[in-house]
C-alpha cells in the first residue's frame, strides 16, 4: 500500500497497476480489520480522510464527513479517481458505489442484509463482493447477490507476537496458576450509564465465580480499559488481574499466555469476532457461547463452543484441570491461527480477488 493524498490526484498519473480506495481514518481508534489488511495489500493506493484524535473535532469532522458537506467532497473526488485508476477501487463505504463508475470489489466487515444496501450490492459496476464468513456469503446469495462472493475471515498479525514479549508477560504469573483470560477494548458493567452492553463483564464474573469456586489455583486475567465501576468492583481481588489498556501490538503477547480464552459475550453482535482469531493465532483454547462469531472455534477444534452458562462453566473447569486436552485444543488453535494471519490472508486477497477482478478497462 501507499499513503497518498487527495492533492495528488492532480499530479502524474500513477501506474495502471494501482488500484483506488478512500474511507475515513481515526488517529486514536480505527476498524482492525483494514489496519491490518489495507496496508498488506501492495497495489493499494490508500487515500485517508483522517480524522483528529480529541473527541469534539473528532465528532464535528465524522458529522461533516457523513453529511452534505462529506457528499459533495466525495461526488467530487470519486469521478476524477476513476479516470485515473482504470483498473478499479476497493471500497469499504457503500456511499461510495454509485459515484465511482469504475470496476468495484466491495469488502463487508459489518453486513445488515437490508435495503438499501443490498441495492448498491447489485449495482453494475460491482464485480466482486468480500465477507467475512461463510454464512453471510450464502446469505447474500439467497437475497440476489449475483456477483462472486469471496470469503476472507478476520485476521490475526502473528508478526507483532515475539518470544521476548510473551517471556515477559509470562515472569507475571504465579507459580502453578491457570490463566483464565479475556480482551476487550472496554470493560463496563451494566450499570454504568451510556456505554455499549456489548463491553459489559457482568456474566462473565459470574460465570467466573463458579469456575474459581472449583478451581482454586485458575486466575482471571482482563485485558482491557475498565471503567472507574468496574475498577471498584474488582479492587483488592486476588484471584483477578486488571491489565487495562494494551497496546494492540502487545496484546497477542498477552493472549499467548492465557491457558484458556473465555469468549462469553451473550448476543452474537457481528460477522466474526476479531478476538477469536486472536485467540486461535495465539494458540489459546478458547471457550465461547455458540454464536455464529464462534463458528471458525467450532470449525477448526481451537476449543468449546457450548449452549449454556452451565456449559460454559463445566467447560472452562475441564480444561484448567485437564492439562493434555488444554494441549490438545491449543495444537487445533495454533493451526487455524496461522491460516488466519493477515500476511497470509493479504496474499489470498491479492491473488484470489484484486488480481483476478480488478483487470484494465477498455481504453
């Protein structure tokens, strides 16, 4: 990839090799799933909207970006991209179809399966639809998407996970402990105002109570910002560890020292989970509720997928007491994680997709 600006639209023309793609970027936060890929992707010209890192011009530049004045710079931009990128766009912003008249691949990390968005699918300039799981593809399939439907997963950046890192996250664990662990970019409870349920710990502290009652030497390990009611909550527990925020980077060295990776979201919000990849690239068996988000678990024996918090728990406390199923189910993990790396996963995309559908126009 290329970092280009919107001013070098005016210049030389680039190569006919290149292909087009533009969507909003945050400095502080951003989708992991194109942080990862867009990057990886060597033809890829990427010109980024970036946005400010402070919360209100952050916020007043999204509401520009989404509105007319957003519209206008777009009905602008995306005619004049097409002249000079014959070979095509990659786009991951449905607005964007109709105004760039050049060959698309669409890539949906977040589908809602409704109208309007599956008219832009079917808009004659799409060539190519990308998902995330094999469920969607049949999905789109049934409801007219008539264009090929490619299945590439979330990934996981087996690069960022050094020996040195997990050997220093490993000299903070006891003697004898069993790390039971979870990540998420929040840790809320439900009664704190305002935040996503989706980041709430309440269930998995239950759930955790019971696995620690029979299983006293499992520790709970928590990767993730906690707010000021979780952080009370949790104060002057010993049998939890409150890393907080991690740097994405350093998280797999985290995830690489958990025994077992507890996924216990209660709704199937999503796709696929990005953590999941993370668990099983890190060779983590991980437990989860069986929701489409835990397919690739299921799939690829990286753990259990169970029905019940009853489940749940039996479970979790059959792997902490059963060291040679824990290495049984982390051997499984570790295989599927490395089909899910993202260099390995960019070169598929490159070759099974970008290559194959992206050809010159006629002249």
């Amino acid at each position: 990839m290329i970092s280009r600006r919107v001013r070098d639209l005016r210049g030389a023309p680039p190569s006919p090799d290149r292909i087009f793609w533009s969507g909003m970027w945050f400095r502080t936060h951003n989708n992991a799933r194109y942080a990862e890929l867009l990057p990886r992707l060597e033809r890829l010209d990427a010109y980024f909207v970036t946005f400010a890192g402070a919360r209100v011009p952050r916020g007043l530049q999204y509401r520009a970006y989404r509105g007319l004045p957003g519209t206008i710079a777009q009905r602008l931009l995306l005619p004049r991209a097409a002249r000079r990128y014959r070979r095509g766009m990659l786009c991951t912003e449905f607005r964007q179809i109709p105004l760039f008249p050049g060959p698309i691949v669409l890539d949906v990390d977040d589908p809602f399966f409704e109208e309007p968005e599956l008219s832009l699918f079917r808009h004659p300039n799409v060539v190519a639809v990308v998902t995330l799981a094999e469920w969607a593809r049949e999905r789109y399939a049934e409801l007219g998407v008539t264009v090929p439907i490619h299945v590439v997963p979330q990934g996981v950046s087996l690069s960022s996970l050094s020996a040195g890192d997990v050997a220093r996250v490993r000299a903070l664990r006891r003697d004898g402990e069993i790390a039971l662990g979870y990540v998420a970019a929040l840790l809320s409870t439900r009664d704190d105002v305002g935040m996503d349920p989706l980041y709430e710990i309440d269930h998995l502290l239950e759930l955790w109570e019971e696995i620690r009652a029979q299983s006293p030497d499992a520790r709970l390990w928590l990767v993730g910002e906690p707010t000021e009611r979780a952080r009370r909550r949790l104060a002057g527990r010993d049998d939890v560890v409150l890393f907080g925020r991690v740097p994405r980077e350093q998280v797999l060295a985290h995830v690489a020292n958990f025994d077992v990776a507890l996924y216990p979201r209660t709704k199937g919000t999503g796709i696929q989970a990005a953590k999941i990849a993370e668990y099983l690239g890190a060779g983590a068996p991980t437990v989860s509720y069986g929701y489409r988000v835990a397919d690739i678990v299921r799939e690829t024996g990286g753990g259990i997928v169970v029905e019940t918090p009853r489940e749940f728990v039996d479970a979790a406390v059959r792997l902490v007491r059963d060291e040679s199923e824990r290495r049984r189910l982390a051997e499984a993990a570790r295989a599927a994680g490395a089909a899910l790396d993202w260099d390995v996963l960019a070169r598929r995309y490159e070759s099974e997709i970008l290559d194959r559908y992206l050809t010159p126009l006629p002249a």
